[in-house]
C-alpha cells in the first residue's frame, strides 16, 4: 500500500511538471509574438475608399474612373496620380509585394522607402464599401482593430498597429452616419492623414474620441490625389515636425493643383 501510494504521489508530481512544462512554450510564444510586433519596422496603413459614381454622393467623373469595383482604372488608385501608380513611380517607395483579397479589398499593396526603415501598406477598399473603409480607419485610429502580416522576413504591423494610419477618398461621413464613437482602447495615440473634403469638420468627434493625432486633414473642398500624401510622408520618416510635414503637402497640392501656397495652407491643417 505504502509503495502504491509512493507511485501515486510520482505520478502527480510528474503530471504537474509536465503540465508547467507544456505552458511555457506558449507563454514564450505569446511573448515572441508580441516582440515580434514591437520591433518591427514602422509602418503606415493607407486606407483608399475607391471612387465610385454609383455609391457615393460624389459629383460625378467619367465612368472608367468612377468605377469603384475596378481599382485598375480608378480615380484614387489606377489613375496618374492614384496611390498605386503614383507610389510604384516614386524613386522613395519600392514596390515588394501586390494581392487581391476579396470583393471588399480589392487590391492591397506593401512598399518598402529606399532610405528609410519604413513601410507602407496601400489598400484598395471596393467603393460600394465607403462606410466599412471609413470604420476601418477610425477603428485602426481607436486601437480597436489591429492586425499583422509578413513580408519577406519582416512581420509588419497593420491597422492600428500602425504608427500613422491615413483615410484617402470621398467623405463619406458627409452622406452616412456611424453607430460606433471610436473611443481609444489602450491609450496609445497614432498619427493620422485624412485626406477627403473637409474631413476636419465631419472626422473631429471621431478623431478626438480615438486621441489621434491630425498631421494633414482639410478644411474644405479637395482632391484626395496621391501626390499631396507622397509628400507629406516625405517629411514623416524624415521625422520633421508637424508643421514642416503639413507645409511639404500644402507645396504638393498646390503645385499640382495649380493654387497658391495661401490656398493650399489654408485647405490643409494640423492639429485639433
């Protein structure tokens, strides 16, 4: 009875070892994959609501750029001075990596700067989805949606693991309203560039609620086009003061737009 019991007891023992044992790996994957997150290089996450005729209450373009399904030919992505043309010419970003997702994110695109540790991750929102590309957004700017993904060797962080997150497209804000405040989840403020009409007078309440941090938006009227990001992110991973950041979009815009440096200032702001 005595050696019954002896066994017993090892028995037990060997169990709760075991047990200790087979935790730790995953404490230590837990805590690998939260290291892998914290050292991986910046990124920003560009959020681009396609144009799209049918489904946004936008002034009507032509139709072969007004085709929100089609990101190809579209206005914001496809055309000239579209995010992915636009990017994938620019001597600063290197083109490493292009997929389609499904019917909502059409395209999603990774760029790496030449000279800089940074990344930029470009997607293409299905223009039908404006209000699920602008809850993203928001969602990214609150922490409340975070995500991941590898490339190459590096494992980027997405949404509002991102360090500056940027709305590109129509406001939609202007036609739909949203259920959700957007308040911030863990206290982490993120930079952001919204670059739509009058985005600081539509996206504020959202914008104050996620404790995110305006370097570009708009006080009026807009042509969201490639360039005026470009710039600004010029002078983002150069890690040049807000001010400075603001001044190389409002050059950009005003540049491509054909209006005064006055006019651009005033379109393009920072701050709350």
């Amino acid at each position: 009875m005595k050696h019954l019991l002896t066994l017993l007891c090892l028995f037990l023992l060997t169990a709760c070892t075991d047990k200790s044992n087979k935790q730790q790996p995953l404490q230590q994957q837990v805590q690998q994959k939260v290291f892998l997150i914290d050292s991986t290089s910046p990124t920003v996450h560009v959020f681009v609501a396609l144009c799209d005729n049918t489904y946004q209450g936008i002034v009507p373009v032509p139709k072969a750029i007004g085709n929100g399904q089609n990101p190809a030919t579209n206005l914001y992505w496809g055309c000239d001075y579209g995010i992915k043309t636009y990017f994938s010419k620019s001597k600063q970003w290197k083109l490493l990596k292009k997929q389609k997702i499904d019917s909502l994110l059409l395209e999603r695109l990774v760029f790496k700067h030449a000279t800089k540790d940074y990344y930029l991750v470009a997607d293409a929102y299905n223009g039908k989805y404006i209000k699920q590309c602008t809850t993203d957004f928001l969602s990214s700017c609150a922490g409340s949606m975070k995500d991941t993904m590898q490339v190459g060797k590096a494992i980027l962080g997405i949404g509002g693991y991102a360090k500056l997150i940027s709305y590109i497209g129509h406001d939609g804000l202007m036609d739909f309203r949203l259920s959700d405040s957007y308040n911030n989840i863990d206290n982490q403020p993120r930079d952001c560039i919204i670059l739509a009409c009058a985005s600081k007078q539509y996206f504020t309440p959202y914008i104050k609620n996620a404790k995110a941090n305006p370097l570009v938006w708009t006080t009026n009227l807009m042509c969201p086009e490639a360039y005026t990001l470009h710039d600004a992110l010029t002078g983002y991973v150069n890690k040049e003061s807000t001010e400075a950041i603001r001044n190389r979009s409002a050059e950009a815009y005003a540049k491509y737009q054909k209006c005064s440096i006055k006019a651009a200032k005033g379109l393009l702001v920072s701050g709350l």
